[in-house]
C-alpha cells in the first residue's frame, strides 16, 4: 500500500488509540491507595490528556481563510 496522507492519518488514529488503551490499562491496573499523591500516577493521567488531544486534534475541523471565504461565518460563494 503507498503512502498517501489519508493512510498516514490512518496509521496515526490507529497507534493513537493503542497508546490510549495501553495508558488505560495502565492507570486501571495501577495499585492504590494514594494515587492522588504519587508522581507516577499523575504523569500517566498527564500522558492520557496528551493522546487525547491528539486524537481529538484529528478530529477538529479546520478553517483555512481565502479569499473567497475571509471569515467561517462568510459561508463558500459560488461563481
């Protein structure tokens, strides 16, 4: 299969959402009981945040202004 972008993204969501659920694993799996003090728990709660919002930044729809279009509210003119 060739590199194109769309299977770049692809490949992106899909290791993505490993690393999600290896974090989870992780977290669920992580002993207790002061989890709210320890340095390592907290990095990993850190970690999650950070995939998620890489996850969700793949998801955000974008505007790219032109001419035709300067502002989102200018809708797309038809010639």
């Amino acid at each position: 299969m060739a590199d194109t972008f769309e299977n770049c993204v692809l490949a992106a969501r899909a290791e993505l959402a490993v690393a999600r659920q290896l974090l989870q694993d992780e977290i669920t799996n992580y002993p207790g009981p002061i989890a709210g003090c320890d340095a390592q728990f907290n990095h990993l709660l850190a970690e999650r945040q950070k995939v998620l919002a890489a996850i969700r930044s793949l998801d955000e729809v974008v505007f790219v202004p032109t001419p035709r279009s300067p502002t989102p509210q200018a809708g797309v003119e038809s010639r």
